[in-house]
C-alpha cells in the first residue's frame, strides 16, 4: 500500500499559510503590498483587536478585472511574473501568487469589491473557508477593498498563540509606518476601531513621515547622505550620536522599495558608528538602495524580507563611508552654526532639551541612603575583613579575604545593591525621583499605543508622565536612580526596554522584573575603571545587602578560591 500521499490543495494552502503569515501584521501586510502595485495613491488600513477579528484595506488603484477576481486567490496566480526569466527584473513587491490564497485559507471569511477604471459597476466576491461563496456586480468606487475576518480561525494553535490585541496592533503600525516611510507619495490611514493611529499625506519627499516617527529632536539630529556604483545608487539619512538608542528598532532598510532585513548593510552602518557611540547602542537611520533588478535576489523566503546582494562588499563600504562622512560634516557644520528648525520657535520647552540643557534631578530624601552612627557601627562589625588589591579586566574586582581569594562581578555587585535600594523604595513608596524641570519625548505612533497600557506601571515604579500634545510626553518624575536617568535619551531607552518586556502583568513578579531591569540600567558597567575608594564602597554596600551572594538575574556576584584550591592550583598538595 502507498504511503506517500498527494495533498489536498486546502492542506497546501494551509502550510503556505504558516510560512507567509504568520500573524495579524503579515496579513496587513501582503494587502497592503498588493494596493502599491496597483498604483493605489491612497490606502486605508482598518483593524479591530490588532486584526485578529477584522482586517479591512482600501485603496483607489487600478482594480481587479472581473474576470481575473477568483483567479487571484488561486494559489500562484499573479499578474506580476509570467515565467521563471521575470524572476530576475522583479519590479513589484508581490510577485509569488501565495499571499491572497494563504490569508483566504486561514480566515472564516474575505470579502472583496473591486471596480476598475472606466466601468460603470464593480465587483463583489465572497470566500468562506477558502471556497468562492458568491460573486456579483455591485456599485463601488475604483480601487479594491478587501476585508479579511476573524483570521487562523481554523487554526486554533496560532491564534492561542497571538498576543493582545494591543500588542498585535503595535506590529500592524510598524508595519504601516515602516511602508509609509519608503511610499512617501502614497497617503497612509491606520485605524483601530474608530481611532486613528497613524495618518500620513501624499509627498514629495519622506521627511514629513519621519517627523511623525522619530519627532522633531531625533529628526532634526539627521544628516542626509549618498553613494552609487555601477548599477546602484544609495539614500538615506543618519541620526547623530546623541540620538542613539538602546535596541534597533530605528534602523529602516529599503532595497527597490521594499522593507529588509540585511545583516550585511545594518553591519555596515554600525561600522560608521563603532567609535562614536556605546556598543550596546543602536543608530537611527533610514536607507534606501535601488540596485538593478539581476544585482539583487528577493525570492529567498516566502515573506519576502531577506535579500541576497550581488555586489554586498562594495554596497557595504560605500555605505560606511556615506554614513561617516555625513556625520563628519553635520559635526563640523554644528560646531560651525548650529542648525536650527523654524518648528523649534514654536515649541519652547522642545528647543531647551534639543539644545542638550542639563537636567537635574530635585534632592532625595535622607534617611533611604544614609545611616545612622549606631547603625554604620553594627554594619562595620558584620562586614567580613576584606582586603582590595585591584582591578584585573575593568570588571572584577581582585580581594584578599579570610584564608581565600576573591572575584567581584562589579556590574553584578551594583545591580545587587541597587535593586534592592529600588525595592525598598518601592515598599517605602518612596521611588518617585521629582525633575527639577520637565522633559519632552517624542514617541513613535507603536510607542504611543504601548504607552496607554503602561499608564498605571509607570505610575507605580516612579514616573509621572502627562500628554503634551501629538505623540509628545511630558515627563516630570522618574525612578530614584541618581543622575543616570536625567536625560530624554536615557528616559526614552528605559521606556522602550520596558515596554519590550511585553505584555503588563500584575503583582510583585511582574513588579520584581521592571525592578531588575532598572537596576541594570543604572548599575556600573563592565569596562569602567574604577578607583580603590569606590570599589571599597561598592563592597561595603554589597555586604548591607540580604542577598549580597547574587545578583536580581540570579548570577553569583562573587567566586571564592580557599587556601586548599589555591596550593592544589600550584601542586602544592
């Protein structure tokens, strides 16, 4: 008997389906994808619950033909390759015929109205299941809506899997903010329910949608940069050092239009930064690469967002030596004149932090750091004796103790003392830190959507944070973690690693890890050089810890070596 088995073309869509969709955002955006090649000058983007109940996108393109309509969401039917040579002069975003069969094989139902120019009526078709349910003539303008419901409703393993609805709607506006950026003559409308979360108008230019990304600060920070070589030309824009943040989420990569993933060119453009900014820092920048359709491979993979470059090596150095050089001459023009935006006028408070004032944090009460003389006495008498001797690798402190030999993790040791400073003051209900003055922040439209369920959170570890208009914050308190956390920069960077926790839970676990996570932030760092005063102090807080033996993240903080160990290590014994 047989073994091997011919599929069914419902369990062929459904595995196409795990690879090209993968959540509510894929869905966005392969119909999204598909309204750019129609032409389309303006596209609206509906969803409720972050598109696992309803995905509905509009555009004015150039329509479906009737007769093409239940063509299309066949499985690889396409109007964009005819054979096997197009894939190599590929011009339009889609072009593998899967992403319209895959979304109709996952979802209860697609409906679709479509009317292309010139006709008096359009088209209306109906999918259930996978399955053309009925087809029609209707009244509608030109272009095509399609509208997608209650998506992997037969495939219950995914959608258990999916996160909130607000979380599934921060990757739909990445998403949308991401194309909108490259598609600048293009209008962009995101709504959730009746709220509109993102809006862009047609341009000539994207610098409008990178003001209502990055803000104004950020976007004023940028320096405008280009490269070319035979058959490529490079663009882009490069955020100064100062606007550097803690996770890479502001580096955006286009090649011919279309939103990558590159190792190979987000290495490169690290390379520019290597001696200007922290290495656990990320630049901000955006870049555009239009090469020549056979220098570039895009059918690596089903969601289109890997790339293989034929001339990686020379795209790659000529992009280090445009974003360095950029840097070079806004430095120079900065120290020359400083650059200033007529927008900067407008706002007061905004032109005070983007000139980089110094922010200063208003007198911590005492009694949370300082003790007593009794009580520094009974410290003193608990203390071991422990004698410094240096520091080996700017990270562990070298220490004789009683008959052993003693390795402090430094950053394990400052993490330690300072989280549970950090828990003691949230007991206390004393964590709150007052700004001497304000600090303006700018959040881009996922930031804000994560900011409304991290209201209360915030509120609870030390922040007080109110609107100031648009996507700007106004932050006057923040967490009693010393000057560190003075700037918007560092405000900003503690913001976005909060909200990359994910979703906000309730209770002391939920709590203990924004604790740790703080405490990191602020501690000493590995590579610091420090002095014989302050590692005797780093030690001496260390040993008024309950659990001075670990750091929050559960690492040991020190590693002994007894006398024995020691005379076994030279064979003495």
């Amino acid at each position: 008997m047989a073994r091997i088995k011919h599929l069914d073309e419902d369990t062929i869509n459904k595995i196409a389906a795990g690879e090209v969709i993968e959540r509510p955002a894929s869905a966005v955006k392969e119909l999204v994808e598909n309204s750019i090649d129609a032409r389309a000058r303006r596209i609206i983007v509906e969803v409720n619950d972050g598109g696992s109940s309803l995905i509905r996108v509009t555009d004015d393109g150039c329509g479906i033909e009737p007769d093409d309509l239940p063509l299309a969401f066949m499985k690889h039917a396409t109007s964009k390759i005819s054979n096997a040579r197009d894939l190599e002069s590929i011009k339009t975003l889609g072009f593998r015929g899967e992403a319209l069969a895959s979304i109709a094989s996952v979802s209860r139902c697609v409906e679709v109205r479509t009317r292309i120019p010139g006709s008096l009526s359009g088209t209306y078709m109906r999918m259930e299941a996978g399955k053309v349910a009925e087809i029609k003539g209707v009244g509608c303008a030109v272009g095509t809506t399609i509208t997608v419901w209650d998506l992997f409703y037969n495939v219950p393993a995914r959608r258990k899997h999916l996160k909130g609805g607000g979380a599934e709607l921060v990757h739909v506006t990445n998403t949308i903010t991401e194309m909108a950026i490259i598609n600048y003559t293009i209008a962009f409308e995101l709504l959730s329910g009746r709220r509109t979360i993102f809006k862009s108008a047609r341009a000539s230019c994207w610098d409008d949608v990178l003001l209502r990304i990055f803000g104004l600060k950020t976007f004023n920070s940028m320096a405008p940069l280009q490269a070319e070589g035979r058959g490529w030309r490079l663009t882009g824009t490069a955020g100064d050092p100062f606007s550097a943040r803690s996770s890479s989420d502001r580096i955006f990569i286009f090649v011919n239009g279309r939103a990558v993933s590159s190792r190979a060119l987000a290495g490169a453009l690290r390379d520019a930064y290597r001696n200007i900014i922290p290495q656990a820092k990320s630049p901000v920048a955006v870049l555009s690469l239009v090469v020549e359709p056979e220098l570039v491979d895009v059918n690596v993979h089903p969601a289109k967002r890997e790339i293989r470059l034929l001339r990686e090596e020379e795209i790659c150095s000529a992009l280090s030596q445009a974003v360095a050089g950029a840097l070079a001459a806004r430095a120079q023009g900065s120290q020359a004149a400083p650059e200033r935006s007529p927008h900067v006028s407008l706002h007061p408070s905004r032109a005070m932090i983007a000139q980089g004032s110094e922010q200063v944090t208003l007198p911590l009460q005492l009694g949370l750091d300082e003790k007593s003389g009794l009580e520094e006495r009974a410290a003193e008498m608990r203390r071991p004796r422990v004698k410094i001797l240096g520091q080996i690798l700017d990270l562990y402190i070298v220490a004789e103790g009683e008959q052993c030999l003693m390795l402090i993790d430094q950053h394990a040791a400052a993490e330690r003392i300072r989280f549970e400073r950090l828990q003691e003051r949230y007991i206390n209900r004393k964590i709150r830190q007052e700004l001497a003055v304000p600090i303006t922040i700018d959040l881009s439209p996922s930031e804000r959507i994560l900011m409304e369920s991290w209201n209360e959170k915030l509120s609870e570890i030390g922040f007080e944070i109110a609107p100031f208009g648009g996507d700007t914050i106004s932050v006057r308190s923040v967490p009693a973690l010393g000057k560190w956390l003075e700037s918007a920069e560092a405000i900003h960077d503690i913001l976005s690693d909060l909200f990359a926790v994910g979703k906000v839970g309730q209770g002391s676990i939920n709590r203990d890890e924004i604790l740790r996570l703080l405490a990191c932030k602020g501690s000493i760092k590995s590579g610091k050089e420090l002095g014989m005063a302050e590692m005797q102090r780093l030690l001496e807080e260390l040993y008024e810890c309950q659990n001075p033996l670990t750091c929050p993240h559960g690492r040991p903080v020190a590693v002994t070596i007894d006398q024995n160990q020691l005379e076994r290590l030279f064979a003495r014994r």
